[in-house]
C-alpha cells in the first residue's frame, strides 16, 4: 500500500493543517457593530487594500500609534495625514496615501508634534461627523486600514486614538462618530 515513510509524512501534513487551522479559527474576532443595531463584517482582506499599506519604495519605519483624524478638523487635515478614507463617487471607499506615507516621513497631522505623536500613523476621514455617523462602508474600510496597520506594526489598541482625545478644543471625528464600536473592533495586540 504506502510506504511507512509516506504514511508518516501525511499524518504530520494532516496535524499540521489541522493545528493551523483551528489557530486561524481561535484568532478570528468579531465584526464590528456598525451605527445602528445591525453587524456589519469587516471586509475580507484583498490586495487592493494591502497594498496601500505596502506603498512605498523604501523600508517601513517603526511605528508605534495611530491617530484617526476627521474633516472636522478643517480642510487641511486630510493633506497632513498618512492615510485618507474617502467615499468614492461609485458609492464604495477608497483608502489612498500620500507623501508622508509613501516617504515614511512623521506627518504634521497632529499639531504638537514630538517624539511620541511623530511615531504615529494618521488617518483622515474625509467626513465631518459633527451631526451624522459615518455610512457602514466608510467604518469596514477604516476599521480593515487599522487592523492591518495594528498587525504590521505591532501597535496595541491602546495606542490607536481618536484625535479628540489627545486634542482639548477639537472633538474629532465628531460627535455622531461611533467611537464605542470603533473602539471595540480593534485588535488586541501585546
């Protein structure tokens, strides 16, 4: 029948495939709860997405937190941030970079820039949510920007923030922005 050599080595593929498996199984999470009473899964992984991440010609930089910004802010803050999420004109988003990312350079999107907050990635939501929550599409795709650049970068839940709350006299993104949802969908990284 099979040779003893054989037998052993698909018994070890089984195992392997099986342990790996039910690890992948172990670290799924949850979908986020979007605005509203209804869950919402986060987008699947596509390279599209990763691939802004990965955008750049030069080595990634060690970076230690991420900052998500909002139209809120005025209109120059989405030119200071590494990362724009922005409803696209076909009714999906787009997640593009810019300079700052693509040069992994620290950006001025937060004003009081020193060591610490230079270390961190920022984010811009081209969305004022003052007085309107963002569309489900908007959060999956900022919520996908974040668990990946959360995994790349080994950066906890911790130090991802909102900027109203390192800013005393900006709430951003805005009031009507989900920060409880968006809070529990990060990942938690040691």
């Amino acid at each position: 029948m099979f040779a003893p050599r054989t037998v052993k080595t698909l018994i070890a593929l089984f195992a392997a495939m099986t342990s790996g498996a039910i690890l992948l199984m172990l670290l799924d999470t949850d979908p986020i709860q979007a605005p509203g009473t209804h869950l919402v899964a986060v987008a699947a992984a596509d390279e599209a997405e990763l691939a802004v991440v990965t955008q750049t010609d030069i080595p990634l930089k060690r970076w230690r937190g991420i900052v998500v910004h909002s139209l809120a802010e005025g209109p120059t803050t989405l030119a200071r941030c590494h990362f724009v999420v922005a409803p696209s004109g076909d009714g999906g988003v787009e997640v593009t970079s810019n300079r700052y990312w693509l040069r992994q350079q620290a950006a001025p999107h937060v004003l009081a820039q020193d060591d610490d907050w230079g270390s961190c990635i920022g984010i811009g939501l081209k969305g004022d949510y003052s007085s309107q929550s963002p569309t489900n599409a908007e959060m999956q795709a900022l919520v996908k920007l974040v668990r990946d650049l959360q995994i790349r970068f080994r950066i906890p839940a911790s130090r991802v923030y909102l900027y109203g709350e390192i800013s005393s006299t900006v709430l951003s993104p805005g009031a009507a922005f989900p920060a409880a949802v968006f809070q529990d969908s990060l990942l938690n990284i040691r």
